[in-house]
C-alpha cells in the first residue's frame, strides 16, 4: 500500500487504555497512513463513578492527556488532547438526584477545569454541547446554559470547542450563541457532522455519502470516525483505519483540494495547528 502524500487527521477519536484497545488503535491508525490524532476524554461515567464535584473530572483528563503522550510516539505527526464535559452527563446526573440547575453547576464547573489545562498548554480545544435525544424543557435549558460557558471559555482561552449535539444540518443559531460570547464561529465544530452544515465547522462522519458531499461543497470541513474505544461496543461506529482509507479513496476520486483542505486547511484554521509542519 502506498504511503499518503499528505497529513491525515482523525479530528474525534476516544482511547481507553485500561479497558479498550487504547494504542494498539493508534497503531492501526498509523499503519494504513494516519498521522494526526485529537483525542477527546471518554465520558466521565466511563472512567469512574458519576462526578460529585469539580476535582472528580481531574482523572478523566489527566487520563486523557497520558494517552496522548502515547499516542504521539506512535504517530508520524501527533495527537492532542481535547478535553471537557460529555452533554449526556447531564440525564446521569438528573436520574441520580440532581436538579437540572445542580447538574448544569457541576458541568460547568468541569469545563472550568477543562479551561485550565487549554491555558496550560496540556489541552488544545474543550468539549462541551447538549443532548441529542429528547429531555425536559428544564434540562435542555440547562444544556444550553452549559453549551454558552464553554464558548465563554473558548472566547477566553483563544481555543476551539468540539460540539456533540443533536442531529442537524443547520446550527447557525449556535454559531450565534458562540460569537455572542466572543468566539468566532469558526472555532466551533459540530462532531459526528453529516456533510453539509451552517453555523459551525463541521467533523464528519467519515462514511462515503457524507465525504462526497462535503468535498463536492468547497467549504471547510474536518474528517472523524468517533471511534469509542469500547470492548463492549465494538461494532459502534467506525474503526481507527477509517479516516486513513477514506483520505485514500477521497484522492483515487479526485478530491485532492479536499482532502487538503480537510486535513491541512480547516485544523489551521479551527485550531491553529500546522499539521504539514509537524509531520
């Protein structure tokens, strides 16, 4: 197989190093031609107990920030931490007791703490949004209050923010909320993106039909597979090879600008990262 000419960068992918298959999928990721990696923390139930207070999301990072250390000797280019609070915390949270207020109190709180390690330099980007299934009038709104303190801290921190909300192909709304607090819509990104969106960046699923259709737009986009990293789950959602080969096929189809403009362009852009430079 011949190598990329060219960075390859799976914008959201999880590793679990103690219960997944952790860097092993990064090797698998650099051997079909990956380079770059951002690593976003698993959600926070996944790695302990449900958090009580600000300090209990501090092994999930840091846990995060260690794998990417790994990470980066396995790659050609590097990988970066992306680091915040998973939106669904706040149904756990609710179901255990917690008024919506109180849970929206310890989300942001979080993502506080998120903001620290971005001004540290141990972090590049947050993570934060709102759930993508149906809940109370009461929890949605202290979703979004949580969503508009991430873009708070990203306007403050100069730094992205990765968004895991509800399907859709229109968020300039959102985008709004972000510039409102003083983040510039293009350092907000829509994960688990279909292939056209307004308002924010999008990370698409890198399935064929999404890919086409955003190469075919002319507009900024990144590539992901959302790779869980779960033995439990191992048929969700796509593998650590995917993005590699789907860069490959983009090219035998002849979307060269593209996949420039997916794995060079937009992460120069969105993150300020120059991912020619550090291959």
């Amino acid at each position: 197989m011949a190598e990329l000419d060219t960075p390859v960068l799976d914008n959201h992918m999880h590793l679990d190093p103690a219960h997944g298959r952790g860097i092993e999928a990064v090797k698998d990721f650099a051997r079909v031609g990956g380079t770059h990696l951002l690593v976003v923390n698993k959600p926070s139930w996944h790695l302990g107990d449900l958090p009580a207070e600000r300090s209990d999301f501090r092994h999930v990072f840091e846990t995060t920030i260690d794998v990417v250390a790994d990470a980066t000797t396995e790659l050609p280019g590097r990988a970066w931490p992306v680091l915040g609070v998973h939106p669904g915390l706040v149904s756990k949270l609710v179901d255990a007791g917690h008024s919506p207020t109180d849970a929206r109190d310890l989300m942001q709180a979080g993502l506080d703490l998120a903001a620290e390690y971005v001004d540290d330099g141990k972090a590049l980007a947050l993570k934060s949004g709102r759930p993508h299934y149906e809940v109370s009038d009461a929890v949605w709104d202290a979703s979004n209050d949580v969503m508009r303190h991430a873009f708070r801290l990203g306007a403050r921190e100069k730094c992205a923010v990765q968004l895991h909300t509800e399907g859709s192909d229109d968020l300039t709304e959102v985008a709004e909320w972000a510039e409102a607090a003083g983040l510039d819509r293009t350092h907000v990104v829509k994960h688990y993106a279909g292939g056209k969106l307004a308002g924010p960046i999008p990370s698409v699923m890198s399935e064929k039909d999404r890919l086409e259709l955003a190469a075919e737009r002319d507009d900024h986009f990144l590539m992901e597979t959302d790779f869980v990293d779960d033995p439990d789950r191992p048929g969700a959602v796509l593998g650590p090879k995917t993005v590699p080969r789907r860069v490959r096929w983009l090219l035998e189809e002849g979307y060269d600008e593209a996949v420039h403009r997916a794995h060079v362009e937009t992460p120069r852009l969105v993150y300020d990262i120059d991912t020619e430079a550090t291959l």
